[in-house]
C-alpha cells in the first residue's frame, strides 16, 4: 500500500471547523506596487484557530506572473495543495501562492482557487 493510502482523511467538526463562504467584497492581492490578482469572486476559508485565508479565482490571478513550483504539502482537512511561485520585475517570491486543485468535498468549493502566503503578498479587501 503506498503512503499516499495512508494519509488520514478528516472532516471538519466541532473540534476543527472549517467554513467557505463568498468573501462579499473585491479583494486585490499586490507584492510591492504589483496587482497580482482583483476578484469579486473570491472565498474566504475560516479553520480553526488560524486566520481566515481569501481564495482568489484562478482567472482573476495574472497568470503570466505564476510559476509552478514542484512543492507540494496534504492537509487532512482539505487535501493535497500544489504551489506556485511569483515571478516579479523586484524578484522571485518562491511557494507565494497555493490551491487545492482536488480538495475534500468539506471544501470542494476552493477548487480552481489560490491563497497567498501574507509574508509575501498584501492580501486586501475593498
């Protein structure tokens, strides 16, 4: 049986919640002056403990500034995530962005979505 196999598969709940909900208002992502992405159509994710996150559409991220990264990490919660890189006139700002391109059905609702990593990227609503 592969690791793959072995990985613990958990759902949300009481202990661990986790919600998706539309974020309501126009979220713009920039790294330094740079919009990276402008979405009306964004998510935001609330788990836990840890701070809500936004997911941005795929299609409202300026594609040309992606770069696929080979890094890959599993959350139990929502599955595998794969990463990119921002690729920037100021430089390169490796594993910035990530989404779950399968995620568990508890929040299919983030696929064809990114996150970006706050050290990396102003993340604001308007």
């Amino acid at each position: 049986m592969s690791d793959l196999a072995n990985r613990p598969h958990l759902e949300p709940g009481p202990d661990h919640p986790i919600s998706v909900e539309p974020t309501g208002h126009r979220v713009v992502v920039r790294v330094g002056g740079t919009v990276v992405a402008d979405s009306e159509g964004a998510l935001t994710l609330r788990e836990a403990s840890y701070p809500a996150m936004h997911y941005v559409p795929l299609a409202d991220v300026d594609e040309d500034m992606l770069r696929a990264t080979g890094t890959s990490t599993y959350c139990p919660f929502k599955g595998d995530a794969s990463y990119w890189s921002l690729d920037l006139a100021a430089g390169e700002r490796t594993d910035a962005v990530w989404g779950y391109p399968e995620p568990h059905p508890a929040v299919a609702a983030i696929a064809g979505h990114v996150a970006f990593d706050p050290t990396h990227a102003e993340v604001a609503t308007a």
